[in-house]
C-alpha cells in the first residue's frame, strides 16, 4: 500500500457563480416558458392561415384577441361585458361564501361530535357521489332564471369539498396537544377554538382554493342553463351564432377572474397562517 | 405499604386494557400498586412498551382503569383534575401561539383575567430563561426551547402533581441535562408531587427521591429503590460520585431482567 497525497486545495465553489447560475436558469425556464406559449399560439393562428386549421370550428388567436376588444369597447351581444362578468362573480363569490360557512360549520360539528358524524356521515357521502350539476335543473325551476338558481347551484358544488376538508382537518388535530389542552384545563368550546379550529384550517383553507373555481363552475352551468344575464349566457349565446371566437375570449375573462380570486386567496392564507415555517419556495 | 399517611397520587390493584383492531385484549397493566408522598419526586423506569404512558394517562384522568382505584390525594380521580400538570414526550405546545400565548394558555382556560394572565406568563417566561422570546412562535425555537416552553406551561397552573411523560428524551445529551438542573429547581420552588417516567435509568436517580422498575407488559411494580443522594443535586458531576454508581449499579441489574424478558417474549 503506498500512500498517495491528497489534494488539499479542492476548488471551492464560489458562492457568486452559484448565484449566477441561479438567475440564469430562471432566466432560461422564462425564455422556454414564453416559447412554449409563442409557438403554441402562433402555431394555431398560423395553422388558420395555411388552411391547417377550421377558423369556424376552432377559432383563431386574432379573432379572438379582437372580439375581446369589440366587447370591452362595443359590449357584447346580450349587454356590456362589465355587467356580465359582474353577474357571474356575484353568484359564484355568494355561492363560494355561503357554501364555505356552511362546510366549515357542518363540519366542524360533524368533527367533534362522534354520533352526529356517525349518523350524517352515510348521507354526505352518498350527496357526495351525486353529479351535483344535475341539481342545477331544479334550482332553474324552483328558483327562477334569476340570480339566485345559480347561487344554489355554486353552495352546493362548494359545500361538499369545504365541509369534506373541514371534518377531516378537525379529525386529524394532533392527539398530544388535545390532551395538553384539557390538562391545562380547556373546556370544549376552548378546545374547539384554541386547538381544533387553528389546525384544521390549513386544510379548509386548502379547500377553498379548489372550491372557488367549483363556484365558478356552479354559476357558469347554471346560467348555461337559463339566466337574462352573466358569462354562462354570454357563451351559450356564442355558442347559439356558431361564434367559436366568442365563447374562447369568454373563456379567457372567466379564466383572469379566477386567477384574481386564487390570488387573493392565497394573500388570505399567508395572513392567517404566518405561525406556519417558511416553506422553501417554490417557482 | 398501604396509605396511611396521607399521598399525592396512589395506584391500588389497578388494571388497563385494550382491545386491539383484530378482536384480541392487550393488557397494558395488571395488578399495578405505586403511592407517592406529597411533594415527592418519584421516577418510574421499565422496558419500553411496558405501559409507563399508560400510568400516566389514568392519573391525569384522560383515561379509566378497567379495574382498582385510582386517587389524587385520597380521592378517586374523575376526569382531569386542576391540580394535575402533565409534560409530554413529543412536542404539545401551541404551534400557532407564540410563546406568551403558549405559556398564558392554561390561565385563560381557567378564567384568569387576561392582564393578571400576561403578568404572570411574562414572570414564568423569564424564569425558564426565555426573555426576549415572547413573541416567538414554536418553530422558531429549538427544541431546548421549547421544552422550556411546556415546563413553564405547565408549571404556571401551579400543578400539585406534576406527571412527566420521558420530556427530555427528545434532546440532545446536553440540552437533556440543563433541562433537567431547570426542573430540579423549579420542582424545588413549587414542590409538587412528581412522577417522572423515563427510559433512561441514570435520568431517573439523578432527580428521584425513588425509582420504581416496573416489569415487562403487563406492567408491575417489580421493586422500588429509594436514592438517598443529597439534595441540591449536581446533575453535571453527580453521575461520577461512588454512591450514585453503586445504586446504578443494583437498580440496573433488576431493570436488565426486564428488559430481556421482554426481548424474549416479543
């Protein structure tokens, strides 16, 4: 065995270089991310041009870019885009908050209280595995074309996910700090407030996310399905002239009014949640 | 070794059961006798799995012997008492408190006014070496930390019995022993009836005025040693000392039995 030197003088990597490596790959995902986009879209319109791609069928980027500005300047067939998108977050932001509650508080209940979750539980879950959608016919008839068929249907698509997350969150509050509670002398309601409520908000706040975008759902179907008025209407309306421009430039709006509502909830969350580590982050 | 004079906690005859998920019962102690004096710090050491936690939860009364009489001074225990404290192995502070909330939890549960609250969990913080961490939350703190934190949780209610589930095994061996000097003066201040379980023998005769061995599941008192070390006791040097080491010596060959019987049984 001969003993051989070891190098004592390994490069270290210099923490600049790092950095810069770093900004460059986040530099480099920017560049392919809008590459990706560019060719996607350019493709589309240049399929269209070439006689690739049916315009009737399929729309066209330029088509659709100029029907949003024909109804952002001209408003649109049924009424000014403003009252539609209006409409739409009316019903689905009352939908979402009374859905939200009502999940929230069914369950919490349910969570706490063994024979009432034992009891309800086989009826939540088959309401559960009802294609919840259907149920938007009834309200049309029992509530009227108005707003507030669309409101029912949007509590009910949120109701399930928020309450589903509530009662799970309540289950899984940790066992030692519900015991340190009680010996520090927590009576129920203390314990529900000071411990239960705290850990199963992540989860409910989770579920809300989620279920904003079923209360988009929710309004959107159920003006398919009958309304004076909203972006449901404004679709079915486009789809009624054939117009694929049209119900795509809708479904851009529809698409910016829930990223702003996913944006403002998650402003939400990390207010509530500040107590929580700093996660490593992500994007 | 019936109660005559009159003791903190007392465990007579007492048996604990469990059904197990697949239909069989598991019994986690049987036959189960320990009393401790008012202001006695008792340890109690076994193999792990023996039902030591279990002890503990029938005397904070978060769960019922299925047999025998359970008592806080000389009365049966009935749901949790409010002069019981109880420290836990794994982390139960608050996580979503800071440290003042975390500490001043206990009286706001028991009605305290708040203001007379904030006093009195400002004082404990600082007697538990946690100045300036008021507004901390448990994440930012280590784990030394935050076992500061449940001690002055706990020792703020004023506990009449202190039951402490193995609080240190969690930290490193330094930690454990500043820890342990922290509670041996606090329980000196406050002397209450402590029983203090632990996997660590040595852990149990540097604080204890007794250590009971408890014998393999389902857990028995097997034999219980008195340690006549004097008090203040130095945890740092203490474990060096020839009387410490001759009781180690004796405690351990009984606890060593156990232990193998329990490796053979399993």
């Amino acid at each position: 065995m001969t003993e051989t030197a070891i190098p004592t003088t390994a490069p270290e990597p210099k923490l600049e270089t790092l950095v810069e490596r770093m900004r460059r790959r986040a530099r480099l995902v920017l560049a392919l991310r809008l590459a990706v986009l560019v060719f996607l879209i350019g493709g589309w319109e240049l399929g269209v041009r070439a006689g690739l791609i049916d315009p009737f069928f399929f729309g066209q980027p330029s088509g659709i870019v100029e029907k949003l500005i024909d109804w952002f300047s001209n408003g649109t067939s049924i009424g000014p885009l403003w009252k539609q998108i209006w409409v739409t977050i009316y019903e689905a932001g009352a939908g979402f908050l009374i859905g939200a509650v009502m999940g929230i508080l069914c369950g919490i209940a349910l969570g706490r209280n063994q024979l009432l979750s034992d009891v309800f539980s086989i009826y939540i879950k088959v309401a559960n595995s009802i294609p919840r959608v259907v149920l938007g016919s009834i309200f049309i008839v029992a509530l009227g074309l108005g707003a507030a068929s669309k409101i029912a249907l949007a509590v009910v698509m949120v109701f399930f996910v928020v309450f589903a997350n509530a009662f799970q969150g309540v289950r899984e509050a940790d066992k030692n700090l519900i015991a340190n509670a009680r010996i520090l002398g927590a009576s129920d309601w203390q314990m529900t407030r000071a411990v239960v409520i705290p850990s199963a908000l992540s989860w409910i706040l989770a579920s809300l996310h989620v279920s904003f975008g079923f209360a988009l759902v929710g309004a959107i179907v159920g003006e398919f399905l009958g309304a004076r008025e909203g972006m449901g209407l404004l679709i079915a309306t486009a789809q009624g002239s054939f117009d694929s421009n049209g119900v795509f430039a809708a479904m851009i709006v529809i698409a910016v009014v829930a990223l702003i509502a996913e944006w403002i909830l998650t402003m939400i969350e990390n207010r509530l949640l500040t107590w929580r580590p700093e996660t490593t982050v992500h994007e | 070794m019936d109660a005559i004079s009159p003791s903190a906690i007392a465990l007579h005859n007492v048996a604990r059961r469990f059904v197990t998920p697949d239909g069989n019962v598991l019994s986690a102690l049987e036959d189960f006798d320990l009393t401790i004096a008012p202001g006695e710090f008792c340890a109690v050491v076994g193999p792990t799995g023996c039902g030591k936690s279990t002890t503990l939860g029938l005397i904070a009364g978060l769960a019922k012997p299925q047999a025998g009489r359970v008592t806080l001074f000389d009365a049966p225990v009935d749901g949790v008492d409010r002069r019981v404290g109880f420290v836990f192995q794994q982390d139960a502070v608050f996580p979503w408190r800071d440290v003042l909330g975390n500490v001043m939890a206990g009286p706001l549960f028991r009605g305290v006014p708040r203001q007379k609250a904030e006093a009195e969990a400002r004082d404990w913080i600082v007697r538990v070496g946690l100045k300036g961490f008021e507004d901390h939350h448990p994440h930012q703190l280590s784990g030394g930390m935050r076992k500061r934190v449940a001690l002055a949780q706990t020792f703020i209610n004023n506990p009449q019995v202190l039951l402490m589930d193995e609080p240190f095994s969690a930290l490193d061996v330094q930690t454990r022993e500043l820890m342990q000097e922290e509670l041996l003066q606090l329980w000196a201040q406050a002397k209450s009836a402590v029983l203090f379980v632990t996997h660590d023998l040595d852990e149990a005769i540097l604080l204890a005025d007794r250590v009971a061995v408890l014998t393999t599941r389902p857990a028995r008192v097997k034999s219980v040693h008195a340690i006549d070390l004097p008090r203040p006791r130095d945890v740092a040097t203490l474990r060096y000392d020839e009387r410490f080491i001759a009781i180690a010596r004796k405690i351990s060959d009984d606890l060593r039995e156990e232990v193998l019987r329990a490796r053979a049984g399993h």
